[in-house]
C-alpha cells in the first residue's frame, strides 16, 4: 500500500526516569491496562530495522476513520508490547491480512460481540522466534506469543482508536483481547501445516487471523476413537450460546490427535465429521428464540453442501469453515474450539505470508 | 527521555454534515437496512410515519450485508439520485 498524507510522528519528551515513563505511558492512556515499554526512540528504530520499507508505509486502513498504520506505528506499538525486532515481520503480515474488508477488524472489534483478532502462526518462522506450539499453547509464559498478541491489541486501540467503551462495545469483553496468539504445532502433526495447506511455497511461514469470540476447552479423557473425540469437540461448537454460521478454530490435543490419527483420518475427514454433527435441530434454535428463516435459507439454498442436512441448523455454512489442527502439551485429553465473532459471517479468516524484508 | 506516540500519524479527517432539509412534507424516502436483527422492519415503521405525517412517499429499499462497514459507494451514489433523504441505521 502506498505511503498516504502523515503528520511526522510525535515525539514526547519525558523525565530521564524508567518508572516515570511508565506511568507517563498510563496517563496518556496507551495501556491496555497493563504496564508498557516506554517507546524510546532507539527501540522503536531497531524494530523499523526489520522491515526494510519506508517507515511511513502504510499496511492498515481504518475505514471507519480514515486512520492509517504505518509501519512506524506498529513499531511503535510493538515496542511498547514487549516485542523483540524478530517478532515484526509476524505482526505486519497480521495486519496485512487483517486490512482485507473480508476481515472487517473494525467490525469484529467494535461489536459487543467482544471478539480478538486470534493469530496462528504457521511454518518454521515460528521456531526461528522461539514462539510456543505446546504446553500452556494460549498462555501464559512465552514472550513471543504474549507480546506479537498484545501488540495486535496496542495498535487496535491507540493506531485505531478502537478503545473500550467508547468504540469498542463489548459486552463481557475477551480475555484474548489482551493478546491472542499462538503457533502451529508441527511436533506430531499428521496433516499438512496450514502454511502448506495455504498454498505458500515450501519454506515460507504464515500468519492467519481469526476473529476470535471466545475460548470453549473441551475435555475427554474418556473417547478413544475420532468419532467420540471429535463428537465431544461437535457438541461444543454447537452450543447455543455459539451457533451461528460462522467459523470455527479447532485445535486438537496431541492425545486427541493420535486417536485421530491412528485412525487414519485426514483432516478433510475431521472437517466433514464435525460439520455433520456440530447442528441443532430447528425446532431447538426455535425453542431458544435463535431460529432465522434468513440464515436456514442461507444455509440450506443453492450452494448447500451436501452435508447440511434438512431440519438442521450447522455451524458455519460448509466443512472447510473449520481451521482444525495441533496445537499445546502432549499430556491432556483438552483440545478447544474457538467461535467467530457473533451472530455470523460479518468477518472471515484471513492468511498472509511472513516476509523477513530487512 | 524522548518517546514516540504510538497514535497514528494520518491528518485528522474533515467531516461534513448534509445541509439540512427545509421541510421533509412530500420528501422522497430511501432506506437502507445494515443485514442487523429486525432492521428493515424498524426502519420501513419509521418511514410509514413519515408517510403518515409529512406525505412523503418510500423509494427504495438497498441493504448492505456488512454493518460494519460504511455502504458500498456505488449503493450511495444510485440511491441518492432516487430519493431525498435515506433513513439507516447505525451498526457498530
């Protein structure tokens, strides 16, 4: 994306004391409640030092209010995060796929829906950064994975102004909105990455986006076929307080993994299975009042998948709407489903490849 | 110590209002309905009453599926050759 019209970026001038930084940074309101790196200006230009590219670049476009991120923004932002230099080629691909309208990050973050942008990262890259693909997968305890995802939220609020309560209207918040990102397990993985899947040439890394509703564990310790593990991953994505025609993120355990793929079951497989049975009835959707004439059509009309089955409401309108694949500790019969944003298809996943330009 | 704002550096953007409507009696009505949960049953009882009250006469109805996002440029430019006002409203 071309460099738009910009003001130079502000400097402000602060006492020589680290601790007074910090608490400048609060009353300046840059936190997201939480205490940040104060955005020294050497830090800010190690980081712009990953990526080769003018820094008034822009890489995002708001287009509720007109605001742009420049790559000098987001470095700005990822400084204050805690992220290393390394760690910036990752949140650039985010938000060059976050950009595309079918995304729609200003949606999923205005909403009281309370959606987070999820990041799964994909491919060697992830290794290269020390990222985590394993135990405690969403958190807490690695660097790159907490500071990449809170840098995504940094930018929301201060680059976007997306800030909570005033245009972000969530009604219970998200506790990925402090930060929500993950690596890809590759360690014991049967199926193809994503990264692979994806279509990127062999080698390249990926990033994908995820408008994130929530985090839903879904325990068995007691299912020993793919059937049983995947029909207790179905029965939550199917809950009523989640259906919708949404997306779906599915990351198995590596315990609920090698049932699965002892079997022999490819991840297309898994795809069609959950999307049979991830489904209530119409008469249930009804009884609850989430029954839509709109959305059965939708679902049921020309473009059907032959899996939709009539009388039924599925999640998500056809198998490949569910990213399903590895992710956290060996030990653990607990794999998790994370919905989409709200009532719909208002925001869909997006990919893009991690490019080191420096 | 010197920091960077980590705000965006775009120049705040100019925002104008439609000049206002001298009367709406007799006033061409569009509406537009944003996909959200009973909108367009809202938006066409608002438009009866301006039926009722002000004699105004109902266009059009375009609808946009994201309400998210502001309406598609070429929906705005068609339907305001159509009417005089256009009832919507706001999504997130």
């Amino acid at each position: 994306m071309p460099a738009a019209a910009t003001t130079s970026p502000r400097i402000h001038e602060v006492p020589d004391d680290l601790l007074a930084a910090i608490d400048y940074c609060y009353e300046q309101g840059w936190t997201d409640g939480l205490p940040v790196i104060p955005p020294v200006v050497d830090r800010v230009k190690a980081m712009l030092a990953a990526d080769a590219r003018p820094a008034e670049t822009v890489i995002a476009h708001h287009p509720a209010t007109g605001l742009d991120l420049s790559l000098h923004a987001a470095a700005v932002n990822a400084v204050m995060a805690g992220c290393l230099p390394e760690y910036f080629p990752v949140l650039v691909a985010a938000f060059e796929a976050m950009d595309r309208p079918e995304f729609n990050f200003h949606g999923s973050t205005a909403s009281t829906g309370g959606s987070a942008p999820l990041l799964v990262v994909s491919g060697p890259y992830a290794d290269e950064i020390g990222m985590n693909s394993d135990v405690n997968l969403f958190g807490p305890g690695n660097r790159a994975n907490g500071t990449i995802g809170r840098a995504v939220r940094l930018i929301l609020r201060n680059v976007f102004q997306m800030l909570p309560g005033i245009s972000d209207k969530s009604t219970q918040g998200n506790p990925g909105k402090y930060s929500f990102c993950i690596a890809e397990r590759s360690r014991g993985n049967p199926w193809p990455l994503l990264c692979e899947t994806q279509g990127y040439a062999k080698g390249t890394s990926s990033v994908t986006v995820f408008a994130g509703g929530g985090f839903c564990n879904v325990e068995n310790h007691g299912g020993n076929t793919p059937e049983q593990v995947l029909g207790s991953v179905a029965d939550a994505m199917a809950n009523y307080g989640c259906i919708t025609l949404g997306q779906s993120v599915v990351i198995l355990a590596p315990e609920h993994m090698q049932i699965i793929a002892a079997a022999g079951w490819t991840r297309e497989q898994a795809q069609d299975f959950l999307f049979a049975h991830a489904r209530r009835s119409v008469d249930g959707m009804k009884g609850v009042g989430k029954y839509r004439d709109r959305e059965y059509d939708t679902q049921h009309g020309e473009a059907a998948h032959a899996l939709a089955a009539t009388g039924f409401v599925h999640r998500g309108l056809r198998p490949d709407d569910i990213l399903i694949t590895l992710g956290g500790g060996d030990a653990g019969g607990h794999s998790c489903f994370i919905p989409s944003w709200s009532r719909g298809r208002g925001s869909i996943m997006q990919h893009a490849a991690i490019t080191n330009r420096k | 110590m010197q920091l960077y704002s980590p705000l965006s550096t775009t120049p705040k953007r100019k925002a104008f209002r439609a000049p206002p409507l001298a009367s709406i009696d007799g006033l061409r009505i569009g509406v537009l309905e944003n996909g959200k949960l009973n909108a367009e049953e809202m938006l066409n009882e608002v438009a009866a009453l301006f039926v009722e009250r002000n004699g105004c006469t109902v266009r059009t109805l375009a609808s946009k599926s994201n309400a998210s996002a502001p309406a598609p440029s070429n929906t705005l430019v068609q339907v305001a050759q159509e009417v005089d006002f256009l009832l919507t409203g706001l999504g997130d």
